[in-house]
C-alpha cells in the first residue's frame, strides 16, 4: 500500500502486508499533517493505491474541503 502524502502506514500484518483469506480485510493507518498551503488551498486531495499478487492497483481517492 502506497500513499503520495502518508511516509508511514501501518499495518496490523506489516506493510507489505502477506496472504489475506478470500474475503478478508485489514485496516492500515497513516496521518498526515495539513500545511498552510493546504488551507490556502482550501482543500486536500488525496490518493492511495493498493497492489496485489492477484490483481491489478486500485486507487481510492478522496478530497476533504477545509473550514
């Protein structure tokens, strides 16, 4: 899992993170500090991909708008 904004996700199972069973799911955390130019902006945009052995990336992306 890679994300342009976040340097350090984590993983319960580590990242890269090993064999998932069909239809299972975990949830890694990342934080991200806003700057200035992020509140100038009025906006952070950001996206995430996810690979895997089995089938292509898969980007989520995801823009939150600043008070």
């Amino acid at each position: 899992m890679t994300d342009p904004l976040v340097s350090g996700i984590s993983c319960p199972s580590g990242n890269p993170m090993g064999s998932l069973p069909a239809g299972a799911t975990e949830t890694c955390t990342g934080s991200y500090t806003i700057t200035a130019a992020n509140i100038t902006a009025g906006q952070v945009t950001n996206t995430a991909t996810a690979t895997s052995d089995e089938t292509g990336p898969v980007d989520a992306s995801d823009t939150v708008s600043l008070p």
